[in-house]
C-alpha cells in the first residue's frame, strides 16, 4: 500500500473522515508541495481541495487521490467537506490536532454543524507514526541530503582558519549547500567557536577563531523535501589535554549509542546508553539535551530519543545520535551522525570522519 493507502486503512476506529490541511503532512500523503489546500480522507477514498495556483500542477502530479478545485476559501472547503461526508455518510471527523489551530477547529466545527469533530489526538499521532517509518525513496531522499552536507564539512575544513568569525563559516556552509544540491537548509546552521561551543544551539556571530579552539558546526541540507542533519567538532590548532578528553568521551559514548540502536529499544533506553557513559566520567550535568530525534520531512519528528519516552522505536525510522559535553564559559563539543533504525541493529548514514580533526 502507498501512504495515503495506509492511512485510509487506519482510520476507522479514529472517525468516519480526516481533514489534513498544513503543508507538509498534505506534501507527505500527496507528494505535491504546496502553500494551500486540504486533504479529506476517507476509509475508501480521498480528495484534495485546492485551488486555482495548483489545480493544474495537482492534476498532473497527484495520484492516490481525487483533485477538486476549490477557490472559495475557507467557506468553500467546508461546504465541499459536509458534501464529501454526506456522500460517503461520514458522520465524524478529525482534525490534526498537531497543526490546526483553534480558530480553524471552530470554524470547521461551526460549518459542519451536526457532524461530530474526534477531540482527541489519535489523528494525528497516527500520522506521526506512519511518517516515523521510512520508506526506501524516503531514506535515499535523506541520503541525498546527507551527501550534500558531508561535501559541505569537507570544503570547510580548507575555509576554516583563524580570524574567520562564526558569521562567515556559517555562510561559507550555506552557500556552498545550496550551490551543490541543496534545495533549502534543513535548518538555520549553528556555527560557533572557542568558549561559545558551550551553547548546544547558539546563534553564529561575530566572534572570530582562535588557535588552540574548537569550532562547532550543526548543519543539515533538503533534497526533495527531505532533510539531513549532522554535527562535527574540529580543533583549530592545538587542543588541551582536557579537550581531548571531553573529545574522546562523547566519541565513546556516541559510537556506544550506535551499537545498541536497533528496533524496539525504547526512546528512554537508547538515550541512556550514551547518557550513562557521560554521567560515569562525572559529565552528567553538562548533557543537557536529548540523545536523538527523529528526521525526515521534518528535521524534528518523531520518535525521539530521549529519557521521557518510553516508546520503542519502530523500525525503518531515521534517528540521530547527538551526545554532547558543554562546559559552560569554556568549551564544548557535539557529535552527531544520523542512522536508519534496523531490526537487529541500525544503518548509520553519515560517512564524514569523526576522529578530532585538527587543522
């Protein structure tokens, strides 16, 4: 079954309709982008209500689903979604209650009249746990992007040199992602350097490198909406013997993590095997954040790793593993890769080196 079919076949038991309506679940289930439209899913079939700007692109792209037309608004798609519910005598409906916003369930609520809205969240956790597993165009789309970003951290590692403040690396990286196949940045790269490394997503500026520091890059690229993500720290110059150290102990932990990644781990478990070895070697209070999260047409999705999730992990998700060390005011140093999640273990798709580079 294509994903429009599965969720179809999942949604009985949830409401007799599901109205999709923000761009990238519409783009997920349809595989058209789009600023604009709505998407009506029913148990036997589904239909997509937009409007003038993309009837043609839609007609032409979409086929798991019937394309309307729809240039009157809000006020037109919902007299189109109480006639495509009478049609198929649906007498419920569910919103995602992820991404529609108060004012939309109200006006839906309103139009629809007698027709009963599902006010709870199994819509759209099941739209997030369809998404979590990967199909194999899915994960080649990611590794796509991931090869973007890993020539993106080569090229930089003859840019990088001190006096080049945060500012430049960052847009040295972004251009050359986008002039090598990069369609977007998966998100606002993170490029920081000497005591500013402490801050796990802190925002590049016009601090300039120095010798004997490291500098931290977080980075990703989209390809055909999917995204990749990664992190490295290198060394300009000369490390500390305690930069190393700390070095070493994320490696270990991170390289720990990949190990024990496979399906049915849950999110808390996996977070703490790298945790575990953090706290062991007297850095617990300087791991702040999560070990990992889930990609892919977001750069933020589910399933997490992390200690309060006590899920498992599905096979065929996309996961990070991100452990990091961050001694405040002095340095600090991330480490990440990006693996698909196996039944017996896990398929790590980032190639880049992670030995400390020193350059």
């Amino acid at each position: 079954m294509n994903k429009l079919e599965i969720l179809q076949s999942r949604l009985s038991g949830i409401a007799d309709c599901g109205i999709i309506e923000d761009d990238i679940n519409r783009r997920y289930f349809t595989g058209m982008k789009s600023s604009a439209g709505t998407l009506v899913v029913f148990p036997e079939k589904s239909y997509l209500l937009i409007d003038f700007r993309y009837i043609e692109k839609a007609r032409s792209t979409v086929k798991d689903c019937e394309v309307m037309l729809n240039n009157s608004g809000t006020a037109g798609t919902c007299k189109t979604v109480a006639e495509l519910m009478d049609r198929h005598g649906a007498k419920s409906y569910a919103l995602d209650d992820f991404t529609c916003t108060l004012e939309n369930f109200k006006t839906y609520k309103k139009a629809l009249g007698e027709r009963k809205p599902v006010a709870d969240s199994r819509f759209g956790k099941l739209i997030r746990e369809i998404r979590s597993v990967k199909t194999a165009d899915e994960i080649e789309k990611m590794i796509r992007a991931q090869r973007v970003a890993e020539a993106g951290l080569e090229h930089m590692m003859g840019f990088i040199r001190p006096g080049r403040t945060e500012k430049e690396i960052q847009l040295e990286l972004d251009y050359y992602m986008l002039s090598h196949g990069a369609e977007a940045l998966s998100f606002d790269t993170i490029a920081r350097a000497g005591s500013n490394t402490s801050l796990p997503h802190g925002v590049p500026g016009d601090k300039r490198v120095e010798s004997g520091e490291f500098v931290l890059m977080d980075f990703g690229a989209v390809v055909e909406g999917y995204h990749s993500d990664m992190t490295r720290t290198v060394c300009v110059g000369r490390p500390s013997d305690e930069m190393k150290k700390v070095y070493e102990i994320v490696l270990r932990a991170q390289e720990a993590a990949i190990a024990g990644l496979k399906a049915g781990i849950t999110g808390a478990n996996f977070d703490a095997i790298a945790r575990n070895i953090i706290e062991a070697e007297g850095y617990g209070d300087c791991f702040g954040h999560s070990l990992g999260h889930g990609v892919g047409m977001e750069i933020h999705e589910e399933p997490y790793g992390t200690p309060r999730n006590p899920q498992p992990l599905p096979e065929g998700a996309v996961e990070t593993i991100e452990p990091g060390i961050y001694l405040e005011g002095r340095f600090g140093v991330r480490i990440e890769d990006f693996a698909v999640v196996e039944k017996d273990g896990c398929k790590n798709l980032t190639l880049a080196p992670k030995e400390l580079i020193c350059l």
